[in-house]
C-alpha cells in the first residue's frame, strides 16, 4: 500500500503538472481541457488516503482497495472495447491489478 500510495501521488502529480508529457510517452492523444487535471487532483487525494491507511494501519482498507484497484481494468479494458480509448489504457489497468494482487498476497501472508 505504500509503494502504491506513492505511485499514486506521483502519478497525481504529473497529470496536474505535465499530463501531456505522459500521456505523450503512452502514445495517448494530447488532452486540452481540464479533465486530466482533476484526474490528477483525485489520485493525489486517493494516494492521501492510502499513505495515511498505511501509517495509521487501518487493514480493512487494504482489503477493500484490493477489490476497487483490481476492477479498475475492468473498466479500462471497456472502455477499449467500446472505442472510447487507446489500448494503452490498458496498461494503467494492469498496474492498478498487480498491485491490488501484491496487497492481497501481503494481507494473506501476515495472517
């Protein structure tokens, strides 16, 4: 949960600062309006959260974010299909899957 609320406040960081020099490497359309902003400002906040769970070590957060970050691409891979994004989409999915399978596989060995 710490590397993932760090990624997290990372990721958040460059989508509000630079979002289309990422969004450049991931071969994705450059986007003008403020939406990539605001998803910026939610990772962040989500990454507040995490890296606050991880401190106070409230575990039942950790549980339920292994079912929100493993839906995630889900979602992705939907919207892929529906046309409504580059493939690459995918690949923010596939990290948000192995790092709720890291977390479940470290809640399972703690017990």
């Amino acid at each position: 949960m710490l590397v993932f609320g760090i990624y997290l406040a990372g990721l958040g960081a460059v989508l509000i600062l630079v979002p289309n020099v990422l969004l450049g490497v991931f071969g994705m359309p450059p986007a003008n309006e403020v939406w990539i902003r605001v998803v910026g400002v939610l990772a962040s906040i989500i990454a507040f959260y995490y890296l606050l769970a991880v401190r106070q070590n409230v575990r039942p957060i950790f549980q339920w974010s292994v079912y929100a970050r493993a839906s995630v691409v889900v979602f992705f891979t939907a919207f892929v299909v529906a046309g409504f994004a580059p493939p690459m989409l995918i690949l923010f999915g596939v990290v948000d899957l192995l790092a709720a399978g890291w977390t479940q596989w470290a809640l399972m060995t703690e017990r």
